[in-house]
C-alpha cells in the first residue's frame, strides 16, 4: 500500500525536515515509519505516512482496546481499569470548567465509556467516532447522538460548551482543517480538552524508539508544548492551563517493555513511570513534563 508524503509542515509550512527517530508499529503491521522534524518550527510527525483513505487496516488489531469493550489479556484488563478510575476525574474536569452542564462533543470517543459518563452526568452529549465497530457500541450507550466524523450535518450549526478530545488530535489527517472547526464550533467562553503523548517526557526519553506512545502509524503527529501552541495559535484558540495525566507513564511503560524485551516488565514500568512522574512534576505549566499532558484551550 503506498504511502503519501506531507510536502509542508503543518504547523508552519515551511518544507524541510529532518529524520528525527524510526520507529516499528509493534501493534499490526511490524512495518518500520519515520518520524521526521520540521527544521523551522521543530514539529514532530510520522511522515510518510498512510492515506486517510487506507489507515484503517493500521487500527486492525484485539490489541487496540479503545476500539472493543472485550479485552481479556492483562494489559487489556489495566487499561480497562485505568480507564475507568480516569473517566471519573475526567467528568470533574469538565464540571470544574464550565458554570452549567450545557451541550459537550466528544471527538474520537471510541466505545463511548467517557460520552456514558458525562451523559449520565446531565450533559447533552453527542460524540463522533470513525470505527464502525466502536461507534455502533457508543451509540448503544448515547442514544444514537454518535457520527462517523464531525463534519455530519447534525453538528453544522451547532456550538458546544465543551468539546473533548482524549488521545485523539495525533490521530487526525487533516489537522488544520479540524483545529480550524473546533475553533468554530466552539462557545465564546468554551473550552476544548486535548489530551496527547509527550515526546518530550523522561519515558519518551528512555525508551527512544521503543516508546508506546509514539504508536505509528496511528499517531500521525507528536506534539510537544510548543508545537501545541504554535498550531492553536494560528487558529485564534490558545492554551489557559496544562494538566498531567499520570497513569498514562505506566500503561505505557508496561508497553514500551513489551516492544523492547518481547514481554512486560513490570518492574521496570513502574520504575521509570514514578521517575518520569516526578521529574515531569511541576506547579508551573510551562514546566509540566509527565507523559501525557491535557491541554485547556479557549478562544483568544
């Protein structure tokens, strides 16, 4: 299946990069990909990479949980667990953001744990999910408010309180064309939630190209805190608060061993995520550094 090559950078536009790291997709296809960086502005992206059109054999796999409520491995029943502690906090978050529970969209919501949640909650939600399997499951557990994507008519003149995106934006082809719609279909005093890896992180230093949470092909970009900025920017949107998401550390230091050592230690995840955990540790946004980090945008 050939591969397409961004020309551009799409935070900057600028056209020469450099080969930043090479890395296998342990999860599907075993195939080697490139992250290069953008000489300009230093954004990270998987590049070549697959079309829209063909990235879904990449996502065909028991191995990618948030696509199926039935895991029954150990790191499917971690995730799971995880999953479940974090969605709670999460529905804090939105309630501590926002003075009334008013219309929410989540983005990429996969088998629609987060939109039952929040649902429950007393938001009116609606969410979008690409994966046929997983948006039948959400549907089942949102009243039928889920979409193959947000550019469904229902969501034309539509503006939301808050708009989530947990893991999600790395996974998006046309990220200027999405950033730009968030923009738009977003409150005046709003915010949208995006959660995404750090490539900057001390686990994401460790374990280089054994790094989970680089995932390609799936993950197309690496955000750093910068890159982040630089693209919200240009869409007149901008960062108010950056968050930890601290198991993120060790979910994905029990993957990076299994893609380094062919099984996982537990040992060393735990160890390098409490480090990565603590040296990511920070008062000052600016200097948060964990593995996953949240970002709070509203508009400028």
């Amino acid at each position: 299946m050939p591969l397409e090559t961004l020309q551009n950078c799409p935070v900057c536009n600028k056209s020469s990069f450099s080969n930043y790291l090479n890395v296998e997709d342990y999860t599907v296809s075993h195939k080697e990909f490139t992250i290069q960086q953008c000489n300009s502005c230093y954004f990270l992206l998987t590049n070549p990479r697959p079309s829209e059109e063909d990235i879904g054999q990449y996502y065909q796999s028991n191995d990618y949980i948030s696509h199926h409520d039935n895991g029954k491995n150990v790191m499917d029943k971690v995730y799971t667990s995880v999953r479940n502690h974090t969605i709670k906090e999460k529905v804090k978050l939105i309630n501590a953001l926002s003075v009334s529970k008013g219309a929410l969209l989540d983005i990429g919501c996969g088998t629609g744990a987060f939109v039952q949640a929040v649902k429950t909650d007393g938001w009116n939600v609606a969410g979008t999910e690409p994966d046929q399997g997983a948006r039948t499951i959400a549907n089942e557990k949102a009243a039928g408010r889920i979409y193959s994507d947000i550019y469904n008519p229902a969501f034309e003149n539509q503006q939301f309180d808050i708009i989530t995106m947990w893991h999600v934006l790395e996974h998006v082809h046309k990220l200027n064309e999405t950033v730009s719609w968030l923009s738009l279909h977003l409150k005046e005093n709003g915010k949208i939630i995006i959660a995404v890896p750090n490539p900057q992180s001390y686990d994401a230093l460790q374990y280089v190209r054994f790094w989970a949470a680089y995932d390609v092909p799936r993950h197309l970009y690496h955000f750093t805190k910068a890159s982040m900025q630089k693209l919200l920017q240009k869409h007149n949107l901008t960062v108010i608060n950056t968050l930890p998401m601290w198991f993120d550390s060790f979910y994905v230091g029990m993957l990076s061993t299994k893609y380094k050592r062919k099984k996982v230690s537990l040992f060393e995840s735990v160890k390098t995520g409490l480090i990565s955990n603590l040296k990511g540790r920070s008062n000052n946004k600016e200097e948060l550094n964990t593995s996953s980090l949240i970002y709070i945008v509203t508009k400028q």
